[in-house]
C-alpha cells in the first residue's frame, strides 16, 4: 500500500479546487479522502447560491445523476445476497416481457426489426452495459413526456423500441433504461417500494440520512444551484421543477440517475465499499459480492482499453491510466459527481459538484482531483 502524505494532499486539492473556482468551471464543489479508515481530507470550496452567496457545506446536497448506478448495483447484489436471484439468470425470469426481445435500427427516423434477439438478456448485463437496451441516444430522442413517469413507461417505450445490438455481443452505455430494468426486477422480488427498499438495505446500514429520490422541502433547500459558464463567467442553469435529473420526476425511480445525496453520505456509501460490504451500522453485502462487483466483466474483445466495466462501476485494468490504480473502481455522473474506490491503496474518494457545463465521466474537475491525490502519494 502507498501511503498519502496528508499535508501534500491538502496542498494539492486545495490548487486543484481554487484553480476551478478561478477559472469559474464550479461556483461550489466537495472533496473527500479517506485511507485505511483514517479521513484525510474533508473540505467544501465556494458557494451552492450564487444570488444568496450560500457557502458549500457538508450538508449541502448535490444531484448524483449517474452515481445512482453503482446503489443501484448493490441493491441488485442484496438480492444476491439474500438467493432470490442469480447474475447469471435470463431477465425474462423475472420480467416474461422481456423472452422476445428484437433488435432494431434507426433508418430515416424509423424502426427497422432487424429479428428476433438470439441471445436472452442476462441480469448482469443490465449492469455492465452489455444488453444493447436503451443504448441509443437517437432512440431516447423520441421518447415523449408519458415515457418519463414512471421506470415501467420507460422499459415499455424501449421494449417498443427494441435492442441497440445483440445482448454480450458488444458494450454500449444505457444511460437509463437497463438499470430502470433493475429498478423493477428489485420491487418484484421484494414486493417493496424502491426508495424505501433502497432506504432500509442500503442507506440505514450505512448512515447516508440524506440520500433519496425525494427531497423534502428542507432538503430541496440544500440542493446546489446548477452550474454553467457563458461568456468566461458562471451563471445558473434553470433546472425542471420538481425533477432531479432531467426531465424525470422524482417520484421516477431511476436506476441509472436520480437520487441526490451529500458529500458526507457518498463517502459512507464509498466506505461501505472500501471495507468489504461493511456499513457503519451493519453489513450490506458480503465481501465476495462487492469484489464481484468491482471486478471487469466485460471480455477484452468487446472492450478494450484502459477501463473495463464491472457491475454499475468501471474498472482500472491497465497502468495506461496514470491517476489510479489498477483495480480501483467507481463512476460519475453528468453533473460531474465522481468518486472511486481503490483496493490496493485503501483509499476512498469521493468529489462533488453539480454543471451543466462540464459534467460527465471525463470531466475536467473531476481529473484534477485525481490528479492531484494521485501526486501525494509519499515517496
């Protein structure tokens, strides 16, 4: 294990995050480090309001966007966990809806069948990119508010729509729809609400009393403002009302965006993570499952490169990638949420902020941060 120089690391995310609000790529942002179980850095940087001048705290909420996928993924795992189902099982089994599946193509705006799908959906494809449901960014463009409402009208308009591709033949990001799936496999299984679902086997166990679907009044009144940068400076982007990603109503569980959370709550879950499934008031997955988790499964020939995707997470599988470490894992979201969880170094990171403007996996605060734990390891 490489140990952090604290006093580095502290210099480091401080350049990093002052170097972002002078550039006005944040108007607020989060940081946290932990290693081995000791925190390293816990510190907010600039404001969540920009007409209030509201400072960032540890209570101030963020919308995670796609950070939902990896909660997502351990619900899944708690199924697992508790034998009601297997990675390997057909989604059919679950959802008969889904034993006649076809592929299609887009020609001229249209639906062309190109046949029957030869190769059933897998539940561990849902979360590993691989099912070829809802990967089209042309199909997402013809969905209609009606498709939005609820997880079950978005698998529909997908069923409707048909696969991207062939399932395990080929990798593609499904932003949404395949992790909706996982949303309805879960609420079958268990009979339950998600949210609540969600709230008793992930949440509780872990400590996170900030993280939901739907704020309340109180919470909606910590939720950072949306960044975006016209003209060299920050402004506010308007958001929907009453929607936390998009143009998906919060009573929309979303498997793949949706929840908002704290700092301080995403590290717990991250911890969670780090330590083996422990939560810091019991045991959400056992160890095995998390490594399951945390391992590449999509085979090298449909995926190549330096990051392979495991379940909900990608995972560093090549030195290539020169911030982290080679089996670190985790995701971000598209308003620039992003943390990762690295075995070998038994660090825990977690980043938050919330733009419109510079979001996503590839965003360029999110690999100053990486950069800058990545230069405070001790020599």
């Amino acid at each position: 294990m490489r140990r952090l120089d604290r006093e580095l690391l502290i210099k480091n995310i401080e350049a990093a995050a002052n170097e972002d609000l002078e550039q006005n790529n944040v108007f607020g942002s989060a940081y946290f480090v932990s290693q081995d179980g000791e925190v390293l850095f816990d510190r907010c940087f600039g404001v969540s309001s920009l007409e209030k001048g509201t400072p960032v705290t540890d209570r101030t909420i963020f919308r995670l966007a796609s950070m939902t996928k990896p909660i997502t993924s351990v619900a899944v795992l708690t199924l697992v966990r508790d034998g009601l189902l297997s990675l390997s099982d057909p989604v059919s089994k679950y959802l008969p809806e889904f034993a006649d599946l076809h592929v299609t193509k887009l020609v001229d705006g249209k639906i062309e069948d190109l046949g029957k799908a030869k190769n059933e959906i897998m539940v561990s494809d849902l979360l590993s990119h691989t099912s070829g449901f809802g990967c089209s960014m042309e199909k997402h463009a013809m969905m209609k508010p009606e498709d939005k409402t609820t997880p079950r009208a978005t698998v529909d308009f997908f069923l409707r729509a048909g696969l991207d591709f062939e399932p395990r033949t080929a990798q593609s990001y499904s932003p949404l729809a395949a992790f909706d799936v996982a949303v309805l496999i879960c609420e079958k299984l268990t009979g339950r609400d998600h949210l609540e679902y969600l709230k008793s086997e992930i949440f509780e166990p872990c400590g996170m009393t900030d993280t939901t679907y739907i704020p309340t009044p109180e919470q909606w009144g910590r939720v950072i403002d949306m960044h975006g940068k016209k003209d060299g400076q920050s402004i506010v982007l308007s958001t929907e009302k009453d929607c936390s990603f998009g143009e998906y109503p919060c009573t929309h569980y979303l498997g793949g965006g949706g929840l908002v959370s704290t700092l301080y709550d995403y590290s717990l879950f991250a911890r969670m993570l780090l330590n083996g499934g422990m939560g810091i008031n019991r045991r959400v997955l056992p160890e095995e499952l998390v490594k399951t988790m945390g391992t590449p499964i999509v085979p090298t020939e449909i995926m190549n490169g330096r990051e392979r995707w495991g379940l909900g997470v990608r995972v560093i599988v090549s030195e290539e990638y020169r911030y982290l470490a080679v089996g670190t894992f985790g995701w971000s979201g598209a308003y620039g949420t992003h943390y990762w969880v690295d075995p070998e170094n038994r660090i825990a990171a977690v980043f938050m902020k919330n733009s419109g403007h510079d979001g996503g996996a590839g965003n360029r605060s999110a690999r100053h941060f990486e950069k800058a734990v990545n230069a405070s390891f001790a020599e």
